[in-house]
C-alpha cells in the first residue's frame, strides 16, 4: 500500500486534510510536533500522530501541511531521510520558485493548490454554499505542477492533491511558474487587495450616510453582475454607456500606468515569494 506522510496534520490545514484522506487508499501516517496539534488531531479526525523519523524513512509520498514560508526549512530537516523515489508535494509555490527546496535529483517535487469555490458558479446545497474555503462541500478547481521527477509520478500526486482538496471539478496542469504567478501575484497582490479596497470604498460610503445594509446588499449583487460581464460568463450582458464613461475616467485616478507590468513582471514575482519565505 502506498504510503504518505502528512507533515502538520494537526495544524488548521493538516486536519482538513487528514478529514479528506479517510478512507482513501492510502496509508497515512499524521506527523505532528506540537502537543496543541497532537491533541486536536486526536479530537478532531480521531487518530494519534506518529514519530516522524519512522515516518518519514518509509514514505513514498511526503505531504507538507506546515506554513509557506517554512517549507524549505522544514523540508532541508527531513529530505536526508527519504528513500530514493519518494514523492514531495508542497501546497504553495513559494518555497520552490523561491529555491528553497533542497537538491535531491532523486527525489520528486510536486505543487499543488485550490483554486477554491468558484465565486459565479450555483451551488447545489446550503453546505456548499457555506464552504468558501472548498475541501468540504463545494466543488472546486486545482492547479498542479511536476516540479521535478518522473512523468508517472505526476499522476500519483495529482490523485492525492484531488483527495485532499475534494470534492474536486478540474485539475489544471501548470508549471511552477504559473502558480507562482496565480498566488501570490494574481490572487493576493491584486484580488485581494482589490477585495480590501473595495470593503474600504464600501465602508466610506456607510461613513457618507448609505445604510450599511443597503450598502453591502448593492455592491456585492453589483459585483456578481459586473464579474460575470467581464469575465464573459454572461454574453448577452454589457456595461452601459455610463459605467463604461465611470470606469474610463475611474482608471487614472486608482491605478498608475503601468501597474500590470510592475506587478507581474517575473522579478516582482519571485521578490515576492523571496518576501513569503523570509516572512
């Protein structure tokens, strides 16, 4: 039987994970270090966390459940241990695009990350509306990328990235780099700076006198609607003449020029992920 490794499994992602791996497959041995974490593993998913040397010496597949900007420190810490073959799967690119893995040529690295529920696309129950994270209820997208490695160990890994993201609806093949570019460029450095914008807008204003309520209910259905027109999810929708003078006359007072260019050009990039693992 196919072995893993789960490296944090009693931390706030280990325990979904380890929730998702039930039942699976696999055999699965729930790494923890903390005693916080041993004792929520226990309550929550109802399994003890086992040594980390013996787990790790018979992994085939090593799944790293800890914070982004300590995976390449975590992994220099355990990657002498590995036998030859084993599979490595990050949940972020940072670390890797960074160059903060350790070099091993027989070992596989692998990256892995939700997309997370899709904003625009209706969801069949209440509990899946409920899961914005995903990895509960709601169907959601996955990237991947084989970092290094063999062919055939992508789709090991990609089986176990859609076990512990499910329920999954599509897996997209990138490379490193695209990731990287997804988060943090286009999911951190823009969307949610643009989410914390537009709650900054909205809360002006409330401060200006608009009921908060009639607010947050005007912006966010707004949203769907213009989301979905831009993103070309509703065709037969446009903006009218009046938003379209708005946003025109909007652009040069909120962005600078070139601030596509400066935020995704690849140095900024990888000074970026640099940022997430100094912390």
């Amino acid at each position: 039987m196919t072995k893993i490794a789960l490296l944090g499994a009693g931390g706030k992602m280990g325990v979904r994970l380890s929730k998702n791996l039930r039942g699976s497959r696999f055999d699965i041995d729930h790494v923890e270090v903390s005693e916080e974490g041993r004792k929520r593993l226990k309550a929550e998913v109802g399994v003890e966390a086992v040594d980390a040397d013996n787990a790790l010496s018979d992994a085939d597949v090593v799944l790293m459940a800890v914070p982004d900007r300590l995976i390449g420190k975590i992994a220099h810490g355990f990657i002498d241990k590995l036998k030859p073959g084993a599979a490595v799967i990050v949940l972020d690119a940072a670390a890797p695009y960074a160059g903060e893995m350790p070099q091993r040529d027989d070992v596989t690295y692998f990256c892995t990350h939700p997309c997370h529920p899709h904003i625009l696309e209706v969801q069949e129950t209440k509990e899946a509306q409920a899961d914005y994270f995903g990895g509960i209820a709601a169907p959601q997208g996955i990237v991947c990328a084989l970092i290094q490695g063999p062919e055939e160990h992508y789709a090991l890994c990609e089986e176990v990235a859609k076990l512990i993201y499910a329920p999954v609806i599509r897996s997209h093949r990138c490379t490193l780099e695209n990731i990287a570019v997804l988060e943090p460029a286009l999911s951190e450095t823009v969307a949610a700076t643009f989410a914390l914008s537009l709650r900054e807008a909205t809360d002006r204003a409330v401060a200006m006198g608009v009921p908060e309520a009639a607010a947050h209910d005007f912006v966010l259905g707004h949203l769907k609607i213009e989301l979905a027109i831009a993103f070309g999810i509703f065709p037969e929708g446009k903006f009218s003449d009046g938003a379209l003078l708005a946003i025109d006359k909007a652009r040069s007072v909120i962005f600078q020029q070139d601030w596509l260019d400066r935020v995704f050009s690849l140095d900024a990039v990888k000074q970026s992920v640099r940022d997430i693992c100094a912390g």
